[in-house]
C-alpha cells in the first residue's frame, strides 16, 4: 500500500483526500473541515490502493504480482506502476491480485482497463477518492480548479521526499521548465539518482495524481476555515 499523510474526507459517497505542507497542520486542517460540516474518516497517515476496471465484469482488481511476458516477477508495491507503464505493451503479463471485495484473481494484463485506474483509501473500508486538495498557508485565499498533474504532485513531493531527494526534485524541475517539457518525462531519465523509497513515493503521487480531480486552495490562516471545492 501507499501511504501519505492526508485528511480524508467523505462526500457523496466519495472520498477527498486533503494534504498541507506541515504535517503538525492536519489536525488543524480537520478542525476547519469539520467546522465546514464535512465527515472526516481519517486524519494522518493514510493507505492508499490502486485499483483498475475489469473489461468484461464489474471488478476492480487490485494487483497484488505481476510474472511479466520476459518471465520478470514484480511483487507489490511496483505491480500497479509497472502495469502502467507496460501493460499495453505486454498484454499477456500474468497478474495476481484481489477484488475489492477480498476475491484472489489471476488473469492476463490485457483484462485490464489500464487507463481508467482508481485510487482507493482505507476509511474505514474501501472508498473511491474522486479529488486531491493541496491546501496552502497563503495569502490572499484562492482556488484553483483542475490543476494540472505534475504541478499537483509537486506540492505533495516537496512535503515528503526526504532532503537529498527533494534537491534532486528541485533540480529535475529547474532544469526542465526552460526546456518546456514536463519534469515527469526528464524524471524517467534521471530516475536513478533516487533511492527506491523515493521513487516509490514519487510513483505513487504521480498515479494518485493521474487519478483525481486536482485542486489547490490557498488560506491566509486554518483558523478561518477551508472554502470546499465544488465537484460538478
């Protein structure tokens, strides 16, 4: 499993996940969210599963191991990046996995829906995270609507890479904004020169990120509460 630390929230059946820079804010943030009304169903550290749709049956499918085409064996945490990446291009890869509903499957890559996958959280229980709310200590308030991916999993990464990886972040960022290309694709290139903790929170921000609807709202101050992004 992924784990960030995060406020989740439950709307309409779904699940928000809320994150702030420092992580001595989030009970700060969960205060200003309860206050709004909202029902919180977890505050700290919180699991998240990649799941994706199978083609012909109403299952999500978490993948527990992937036994690759090349005879590869990739074990979870890896499984979902990997399939990410090359699935397409294996289709006949093996994975081993469970329903969300606790059923062990195995089948081959291309029963999969590679590019609807979902984010799950443990709330308890499964919940489908529809949105990712940054939530920034700035002034003045502000909300931006449907930020763009790698900008989203910026703001998560600089609060939770260790130091040597943040600079190498920082870096990669410095480097490719002149350029015009997105830091992800000149982060594939230099992936090497994080340890694999680092890229395994790198990977899991940038899928979670794929997966959500993405927001950032800035507040002067917690104690004045958090406007709610709107859904529609």
């Amino acid at each position: 499993m992924f784990q960030l630390p995060a406020v989740v929230t439950r709307q309409a059946g779904h699940g928000f996940l809320w994150g702030t820079a420092l992580p001595s804010h989030l009970e700060e943030l969960a205060d200003a969210l309860r206050r709004r009304g909202e029902e919180i169903r977890r505050v700290g550290p919180v699991e998240i599963v990649f799941a994706f749709p199978e083609w012909t049956r109403p299952h999500r499918i978490i993948p527990r191991q992937v036994l690759t085409e090349r005879g590869l064996r990739i074990r979870e945490p890896w499984a979902p990046f990997w399939l990410i990446r090359f699935g397409y291009t294996e289709p006949r890869a093996d994975i081993e996995g469970i329903t969300l509903e606790g059923m062990t499957v195995q089948l081959p890559a291309r029963d999969l829906d590679l590019d609807a996958v979902e984010a799950y959280v443990t709330a308890p229980g499964w919940l489908r995270c529809a949105a990712g709310v940054w939530v920034e200590i700035s002034s003045p308030h502000e909300i931006q609507l449907d930020v763009a991916k790698e900008e989203w999993a910026v703001m998560w990464l600089r609060a939770n890479l260790p130091e040597q990886s943040r600079h190498s972040l920082e870096e990669i960022l410095r480097e490719a904004a002149p350029r015009g290309i997105s830091w992800e694709v000149l982060y594939r290139k230099r992936e090497a020169r994080f340890d694999l903790e680092s890229r395994y929170q790198i990977e899991g921000v940038l899928l979670l990120a794929q997966t959500l609807r993405r927001y950032i709202v800035k507040v002067p101050n917690l104690n004045m509460g958090v406007e709610i992004p709107e859904m529609a």
